[in-house]
C-alpha cells in the first residue's frame, strides 16, 4: 500500500483558464495487480504534461518508493498468469472560493497489439473524490478489476493512458467543462508480452500427447 500525503496548495492562477483556478498536483499512479496479488502503484514520470483547463499538472519526480510505470514483462496466459489494472490515485485543486469544482476523476486506457490499428478507449471512473481538504480534492480507486489481458493472443503489446475530470464552474452565468492532463495521442504506456494464449498452449499439449502415444 503506497503512502500518500495530501498537500496544501494555494489559489493557482490558471494561464488561459476562464473559469478560475483547477489543475493537479503531486504524483500520479496508475494501479495495477499481477496475477490476482496485491496492488502495485506504478508512478507516471513521463512524458511532461499536456494539460487542457487546467493551470498545474502531475509531478514527474519519483517518490522513492514505489516502481515507475514501464514493462510489465512476460505474462504467460497458458500458466493462467494475467495483468490487471484496478484503478488510478491522484490530486486534483480548484478554486472554491471562485465557485470551481472537480466533480469526477477519470483513468482512460486501451491496450493495442504491437503492428494494429488502435482503438477506442475505456475508462475507470470516480463519481467523488475519495478525500478532501480546502482547494484539494484526493482521488484513488483500488477494487476496479479490469483484466488487461482477457482474450488477448501471443505478440507484445502497449497500454496507453490518459487523464480526464469533469470540473463545472459559478463565474458568468456558470457552467460546466473538461480538463485533462495528456490526451489519447500523448500520454503514459506501458508495455507486456503475452505467451502463449491457452488454446495454443493445449494445442501444443495434446499434439505431445499425440507423438508419445505413437512411439509407445
């Protein structure tokens, strides 16, 4: 279990950001379980931020405890291992006293075999922030349950990841919008390797079975 701390920011003047002061703050993890274990908070600490209405974005540094997110290796799906990713922690602020709010969190994901067309994206939501104190709002989600490698067959593979909340605002008239840090072209991935999938593997099995049946 990672530790967290939640910092306490001052009003931040967002560059372009009508709507007052809203952006992130303090690392970002994205959750992950290998093989059904425990919770693994891997650290996003690249690419740089690519923020939309937002006046901050996530820290890069690493925290000095806990993995980056890269390589999840080899997961042998004929030895019924498996990559799981249950959610996402992360700190978002807006101005209160402005009437700003975030109302929700949002982890967007695909995975995309090495030479296909990628697709769309599917996301883990947060409807409410898990804490909050003042202008800062913490957010994490662990019990997502998300099996990454359902389905897939032999190749290597990429996750791409971005971040999106919805925030709504009081100021003229009032309203609603949407900030995110990277976007479907520029965020975080991750990548896995995937052998061999399980009709392969009782295929090779049965043709085993096959020649020692022959030469008894």
């Amino acid at each position: 279990m990672k530790l967290k701390s939640l910092l306490v920011l001052g009003t931040v003047a967002a560059a372009g950001h009508v709507h007052g002061a809203v952006g992130y703050f303090g690392n970002f993890y994205v959750v992950t379980t290998l093989n059904g274990g425990a919770n693994s908070f891997k650290q996003v600490l690249s690419p740089a931020n690519s923020l939309t209405n937002a006046g901050g974005g996530f820290g890069l540094t690493s925290d000095g405890s806990n993995p980056a997110l890269g390589s999840f290796g080899t997961i042998d799906l004929g030895s019924a291992q498996s990559l799981g990713l249950n959610g996402f922690e992360m700190n978002t602020f807006s101005d209160v006293g402005s009437g700003d709010n975030i109302n929700s969190a949002a982890l967007y994901y695909r995975v995309t075999k090495v030479g296909d067309t990628p697709g769309s994206f599917s996301n883990i939501t947060m409807s409410s922030a898990t804490s909050a104190s003042g202008n800062n709002k913490f957010w994490q989600k662990t019990n997502a349950g998300v099996n990454l490698t359902t389905g897939l067959s032999n190749g290597n593979y990429t996750i791409d990841f971005y971040v999106q909340n919805n925030a709504s605002f009081t100021g003229g008239g009032g309203g609603t919008f949407v900030m995110n840090d990277w976007s479907p072209t520029s965020g975080p991935t991750a990548t896995f390797t995937v052998v061999p999938e399980p009709a392969a593997a009782v295929l090779g099995l049965l043709g085993t079975l096959l020649i020692l049946r022959r030469r008894k």
